[in-house]
C-alpha cells in the first residue's frame, strides 16, 4: 500500500521565502512561560541541605565517644541514597559491601568486586557534603597480605574519595590493620559475625554466646584498638556482651544486632527503609523504619494507568507554542504537497 510521506526537502522549500528569522524573532514573546532557565529532562539531583551543618571528621567521631553521644551510621550504595542520607544529618555513611546484595542483586558479598566498591563509593562520596565517609574493603582485596590491603585501602581512598576504609577480622587481622594506618588511612574495624566468612563461622550466626565466645570477641576488638582503629563494628553479639566489651574499649563501638549499650548504631538502608519487596527475610535485630517500596509501587502503577488512559502527560506538562505559530505550521503542511511512495 502507498504511504503518505512530507519530504523535508520540499517543505524546507516551503518554508525559508515565507518568514525571515527577523520576521520570526518578531513574533515571539521576549518573556514569559517560554523563558525558563531549563528546559530538559534532566536536572542535576545534589541540592545543599536545608541546614547546612560541618564536615564531620575523626575527631568528630571521638567528641561524640567522649561526650558519650551515640554515633549514627548508615549504608548507602549509590548518589541518592547518600543524598538523603547526608540530608538526615548522619554521622558516618557507609558504602558497605552489603551492596552486593541490595544494589546489585548478588547472593552475599563474596562475590563484589573491588573495582565495583570503588565505582559505588565514587558516587556515594559526591552526594556526601557533611558526613564522614568510609568505604568497606571487599573480600579477596586484603587477606593476602598487608601490602595488598594497603594498596586495596589505598585504591578506594583515592580513586573512591572516601575518608576511611572498614575491613573484617580481629587479632589475625591486627598486622594489617597497622600497616594501613601507618599510611595514614583511618580504619573501621569489624569483629563477632563476619559476613565475609560466613562460610567458615557455618553460617550468620550469634558470635559470643558463650563464655569463649565472648572472650574472643573481647580479644579480637581489642587487637584491632590496638593496632589503630579509630572504631570497631560488633554485629550480631549479645547486648550484655557487646555492652561489656564497649566499656572495655577506649574506641567508639558501632552496633548491628549488638544492643543499645554500644557507642553508636547502623543499619543498611534498604533494610531500615523498607525499600523491599514483601516477604524479603530481614534480620531480628533490623527495625523498618519506612515503606519506601510500596510508595514506589504506587506512583510508578499510578504513572502505567495514566499513561494507559492518556491522562498523562496533560497539558501542564507540555511546552506550549504561540498560536500564530501553530497556525502557520499547520498552513505550511496543508498547502505542501504529500509525495506518495509505493
């Protein structure tokens, strides 16, 4: 069948003898709706906090330890979820490992790259105005030895633009521990349930439910204090154990499943936020704070139906055209011969 095409050749020719640019110039309003300062469908997302407030620092960290004011972590994998985390007035924001799973849809940690944790702490650390940032060293990227944890540390800190590296482990770990520090890179350290070896703790499992269990998560906080960490995470121990430890320490202790008694808190935003679907398995010690999710599901379902039943866009949405404009382009197609094709 023959279909009906305009060929922009000819209504170019059409077009040029009919208005010259100073006749168009003309006709067109000078101000008004037209005149925006942006017209795109993009716009930059960082905007400055409504109370802007100073960049927290290690010794931020340790006034808040010594004015015994709980310090407030958070993970954030990406620029939004950083941007709303350093809006909320933060302490510390945490691109953890844990975004294998949240942002990438992984199984479990092992399988996030370095390479990958640098790319989420790039754009996490450009959101970040004000709270204190800390990149968390993936596994496979400093067990080797320390000049490879070093190299790693140095790696996301540069490359990465976060203040401080977290990795796992205790009193095995003390040597490397030291020899990052030594380089002036601040280190979170990590003891009690080690996500990354799970396989050899048989699981996530309660670390320090027993006598010996507690001694060793002693043993292990204080080796990594030792070896110069500016803060130690106890996840998943009893909150009478990781209570005892944290007066024990002269660092601040940050909790995950550790009870209130610790120095200060995190949790990992998706999981706190509810930015889930329905019947994902959640930790005990997590509280849900929000349903992120399910706002989600309603304003993108609510946008299918509008745009199903033509209600969107409407016309406020839309870019107007001068009348007489209009008018003349509609002219132009009339009066301009359709080329027929076979």
């Amino acid at each position: 069948m023959a279909q009906r095409a305009i060929s922009s050749r000819s209504i170019q020719h059409v077009i040029l003898p009919l208005k010259t640019p100073t006749t168009v110039a003309a006709v067109r309003p000078v101000a008004g709706p037209l005149c925006q300062a942006r017209q795109s469908s993009h716009s930059p997302l960082g905007a400055p906090p409504a109370t802007p407030r100073k960049k927290v620092t290690i010794n931020t960290l340790r006034s808040l330890h010594q004015k015994e004011e709980p310090i407030t972590m958070i993970t954030a994998h990406d620029f939004p979820s950083a941007h709303v985390a350093d809006h909320a007035g933060m302490d510390i924001i945490l691109v953890g490992d844990s975004l294998a799973m949240v942002a990438l849809g992984m199984q479990d940690t092992s399988e996030v790259l370095l390479e990958e944790m640098i790319l989420h702490c790039r754009s996490v650390s450009r959101a970040t105005k004000s709270a204190f940032t800390i990149g968390d060293l993936p596994m496979g990227s400093y067990e080797i030895a320390p000049e490879q944890a070093l190299e790693s540390a140095i790696k996301i800190v540069k490359e990465g633009r976060v203040q401080a590296v977290k990795l796992e482990g205790g009193l095995d770990m003390a040597p490397t521990i030291q020899r990052i520090t030594k380089a002036g890179i601040p280190v979170l350290g990590h003891v009690g349930l080690t996500p990354q070896r799970q396989n050899a703790l048989g699981g996530f499992r309660v670390q320090g439910k027993t006598t010996g269990g507690a001694l060793k998560v002693l043993e292990d906080a204080l080796a990594v204090q030792e070896a110069g960490c500016f803060a130690v995470v106890l996840e998943a121990v009893p909150a009478e154990v990781a209570s005892l430890v944290t007066k024990k320490l002269k660092i601040p202790t940050v909790g995950i499943g550790a009870g209130n008694g610790c120095s200060g808190q995190v949790l990992v935003q998706v999981d706190m936020s509810g930015n889930f679907p329905p019947g994902r398995f959640l930790p005990k010690f997590v509280k849900q704070y929000g349903d992120v999710w399910s706002e989600s599901m309603r304003a993108i379902e609510t946008y299918k139906s509008e745009v199903k039943s033509r209600a969107y866009p409407a016309t406020a949405h839309t870019y107007p055209m001068p009348a007489e404009e209009l008018l003349e382009f509609e002219r132009i197609l009339e009066s301009t011969p359709i080329p027929t094709s076979t």
